[in-house]
C-alpha cells in the first residue's frame, strides 16, 4: 500500500474537503452502533486487539527511492471480521494511533481516513453482501469467496486510489506509476492470502468474533 505520510501537510481547500467527506461516513457508522456496538467480551478484546494490529501493521513500511512507502493494509480483513459500520470506526482509531505514534500533521487525517478506512470498509462490505446474494451458502464459499478474493479486490482497489493520492506528493514516481502499481497488486495477492488463512482460521476455531458470519446460514 502507499500512506499519505502526514509530515507533508496537505494544502488547507483539498484537506478540508476531504474532513468534509470522512466526517459524515464516521458520523453514519457510530449512529448505526448506537445501539450494541460489541455485544460480547470476546469480540470487544478482538475489535481491540485488531486496532492496534492494524496500527502497528502501518507502521511496518518500505519507503521507495522516489518517496513512496509501500506495505500492508489489514482493512479488509477487519470489515470482513467485524462488518461495514464496526470496521470504519475501529480503522478510524487506528489511524489516530498510527498518526500520534509517527507525530503525523492530523490536517491530513480526513483523506487518510477516507482512503485508508471508508474506501475498503464499503468495498469489502459490498462485495461480502454481493457474495452472499448471488453465490450458494457454503461455510466454503463464505471462506474463501471473503477471505480470499474480497479480500484481493478490496486490498487492490485500495491500494491503487492511494497510489494515485500519493503521486501529488511524490511526482518522480509519476514516470513509474505502471511499476508501482504492479508492485501494489503484488501486495494486494500476498494480503489476500494471509488474511484467507487468518479468516478461515477464525471462522473455524474462533467464529464468535466474525460478526458477519451467522451459523444458521452457512451450517444448517
């Protein structure tokens, strides 16, 4: 993934537009869990325990010779985890983190929560909703059809907006941009089939904490 590094300020217009945008969609997301936001413990301490993992993944990036930082989302896998409205919330404050922890410019916080949270939050849930109407309801599919292949186009579409967000701050990476983004697609795969092998694994040994996935549907 390429990140909005945040010690780049954004110009003051582009930045507010972008609060103006991510205001609404969190505002949204907190007003649809009003009402039993973690219903039980085991999924407060995994919502938790993912939103400093998600954090601390951020941190973990590569940063190429023309001033992008490529590395790993974990965005899907959270809306796949913990749905739409739970996941932009817990990405929000992960993002928060991840910008006190590297002394961010929080003027920035508005596109990168557009970009980092909202993006793959809504194209996650669109296509688990997508999956679960046109395909059969297989414990398999649910698995495979989220984990993996969600998981590959939510991470792919992410990862090429912010490519693009990114090439105003890093313009000698405009000549390269089919390189990069070859190599974000390649990110986007391997994401994809650690977060399979993570949501299958949860989905088997731990399926309390995978909100999205409702037991009488998919194992009759």
């Amino acid at each position: 993934m390429t990140l909005l590094q945040a010690h780049a300020a954004l110009d003051p217009p582009p930045a507010l537009l972008a609060w103006l945008l991510f205001l609404p969609a969190l505002a949204a997301s907190l007003l649809v869990l009003r009402r039993r936001f973690l219903p039980e413990g085991s999924q407060q301490h995994a919502w938790l325990a993912s939103v400093v993992g998600v954090a601390l993944l951020w941190l973990l990036q590569v940063r190429t010779g023309d001033g992008l930082y490529l590395g790993m989302f974990g965005a899907a896998l959270f809306a796949l985890v913990f749905g739409r409205a739970r996941a932009i919330v817990g990405l929000t404050a992960a993002l928060a983190l991840y910008t006190g922890m590297t002394a961010g410019a929080w003027i920035n916080f508005g596109i990168n929560g557009l970009l980092l949270a909202v993006l793959p939050a809504l194209t996650a849930g669109a296509l688990q909703r997508l999956i679960e109407r046109r395909l059969p309801k297989n414990v398999f599919v649910f698995i495979i059809g989220n984990g993996m292949f969600v998981t590959l186009a939510a991470t792919a579409l992410t990862s090429l907006v912010m490519l693009l967000a990114c090439l105003p701050a890093a313009p000698a990476a405009a000549g390269k941009l089919s390189e990069y983004a070859s190599y974000s697609l390649l990110l986007a795969w391997g994401e994809a089939l650690v977060s399979g092998m993570i949501f299958s694994a949860l989905v088997i040994f731990w399926p309390a904490v995978v909100m999205t996935y409702r037991e009488d549907s998919y194992l009759p």
